[in-house]
C-alpha cells in the first residue's frame, strides 16, 4: 500500500516556457484544496540538493498565473547527474518531511526523475515545459502555443520591412531536433519556405523555389528556418549560399533566439497549465508515480516518463502538404 502523501515539493528544471508559472501555482492550489503541504523547491535540482525550500500556500502563488518565466528560477544541476549528489537530494527532502515532487521541465529533467525514482523509491510526477513540443504523450507541451504567437508576431514585422524593400528574409526559430515551430508559425507567417531538421529540401531546390516565387510576382519573402534544419551549417550560411546564387533580393537573416521563450503564457497555455497541475497532484495523491500528465484527445492523461523521454515526436505531415499549397 502506497505512503499517505502529506507534503509535496515542486521545481522547475530545464529552460524557461510560459506557462511554468501557472503551473506552479496550480500544483500549490491543488494542494492547498487536498489538504496537503507544498514545498517551493529553487533552482530545480541544483536547490533541490542544497534544500533551497520554502514552504508555499495559496496566497503565494497569486498574480503569477499571467508571468512568463518561473518564480522558482531554473537551473541545470551537473551534481544531479552522479548518484552522490542525488543522494544528498534525497537526504534533503526526507529531512524536510517532502513525500512526493511534481518536476516541471522537459525531457532533460524527466530523465533526472526517472532515475531518482528507480534508486530510491521516491513518487514522482512530470509537467512537460518546453516551447519545443517534443515530448511524446501530450499534444501540446507548456509554452507551445505562446511561442507560436511569440513568432508570429515577430514574422508579421519583418513582412512589413521586406515588402517595403524588396527583401527575402531568412528568420531563425527555435527547434534543434524538431520543427514544430518552425512548420506551425510559416504556415501562420505566410512563409514562402520552410526548413525543418526533418525534410531536407536541399540549398539547390530552395534556390529554385525561390526563383519560382519571384517569377509568380512575390517581390519578397519569409523563409522561415528552424535551428536544427540541416541544409546549412547555420543560417548566415544560407543567406551566403542564396547571396551568390539569386539576383534581384536583398538577403537579410533575422535570429529571434530566447525573445521566444519570453513573455506572458497565453490563454491556452494558462488552461493547460492549471489542468496539468491538478492532474499531477492528485496522480500522486491516488498513488501514481513515474508519469508525466499530458494533453491527448482534449483528455488530461498518464504517460510512463520513460515513454515520454524515448519517445520522437513526428511532424505533422497533413501541415507539410498544407504549407507546400499555401507557398503557390
């Protein structure tokens, strides 16, 4: 029979997404709401090992829910990876009396839970944060959807700046393995190419998709390129290759880097955000560990962390063929 779970620590772990805020103050709330203590656990597993805790109620977690970022900071813990320094983190959480913990990070910080649950037995419950949507078991990932309007927004003011000058614009969005974002927001952007790690289009056949664009009469364009695209060894490279082998565009590269993980979570990701942080406590609350909670069919679900972390994410092929039309 499963330990009364009486108190439970929550952290942050990883890089920032909007939406961890929410999150964190869903999982306090829920707590509050069962009854059960909840403990603030600073800088992720970094202050998990030093017992940087602090005990938090209802009232403080107000006024977060709209603030991107995270209030209990996040780091990344070198000491975490060795059995040594999770064993102090052990011995902190059972000094201060911490039953069970909801990580708040990506795959990253699932495999750090996962294996902290295997060597001691101690209940654990994942919220995927990342702007990247890789995580298998949930259709959105915290942050997702606000980066989306992030980079969307931003597409919207380069468009301007190149149609007034004849531009093509080459824009860089996050995504090293995956293209989520960068297929999503070109589709929104009304980019004219899209360049994911998962199609390799080529820098000859991006060469003449351009050209073909200019003589349908496009007098600029968005190319919009995810970080992890393999056609080049980096962007500047691309707008190197497209300099030497285009006339008549005036080629500029536009990094929109970290300003994508910033900024307030938006509605959407403030719902999911305090749904996932229910789920999560009252997973551990009926006995649950080892899970991380995810968005599936609109229904909040249990995934094993160890399948959220093995898993690959597939591209979206139906929005392949859409942005193929969509750049006629």
């Amino acid at each position: 029979m499963p330990k009364a779970i009486k108190k439970i620590g929550v952290l942050t772990s990883g890089g920032d997404s909007p939406g961890m805020n929410a999150a964190i103050r869903s999982v306090v709330r829920t707590c509050a709401y069962h009854n059960v203590e909840c403990v603030g656990i600073y800088r992720g597993y970094e202050g998990l090992i030093e017992g940087d805790f602090q005990l938090l109620d209802a009232r403080s977690v107000r006024g977060i829910i709209n603030k991107g970022g995270t209030m209990l900071k996040s780091a990344r813990s070198k000491e975490f990876r060795e059995k040594e320094g999770r064993q102090k983190a052990f011995r902190k959480l059972s000094e201060a009396s911490i039953d069970a913990l909801v990580i708040i990070g990506g795959d990253g910080s699932f495999t750090g839970a996962m294996i902290f649950n295997e060597e001691f037995d101690f209940p654990v419950i994942g919220i995927p944060g990342t702007i990247d949507n890789d995580i298998v078991g949930t259709s959105n990932t915290l942050g997702f959807d606000t980066a989306l309007n992030t980079v969307v927004d931003a597409i919207d003011k380069i468009r301007d700046t190149a149609s007034s000058h004849n531009r093509l614009f080459f824009v860089e969005v996050m995504g090293r393995d995956v293209g989520h974002i960068a297929l999503n927001v070109g589709i929104a952007g009304g980019a004219e190419e899209i360049l994911i790690p998962e199609e390799d289009l080529g820098l000859d056949r991006l060469v003449e998709s351009l050209n073909r664009s200019r003589k349908s009469g496009k007098t600029s364009s968005i190319v919009v390129v995810a970080e992890g695209d393999k056609i080049g060894k980096n962007i500047f490279e691309l707008k190197d290759y497209v300099d030497q082998n285009m006339e008549g565009y005036d080629v500029r590269v536009s990094v929109l880097g970290h300003m994508q993980r910033g900024g307030p979570p938006s509605c959407f990701d403030r719902v999911l955000a305090s749904r996932m942080g229910v789920k999560a406590v009252e997973s551990l609350l009926e006995g649950k560990t080892n899970y991380m909670v995810g968005l599936m069919n609109g229904a909040m679900e249990l995934t094993p962390l160890e399948m959220a972390i093995k898993g690959k994410t597939k591209i979206n092929l139906e929005l392949l063929r859409v942005s193929d039309i969509m750049s006629t």
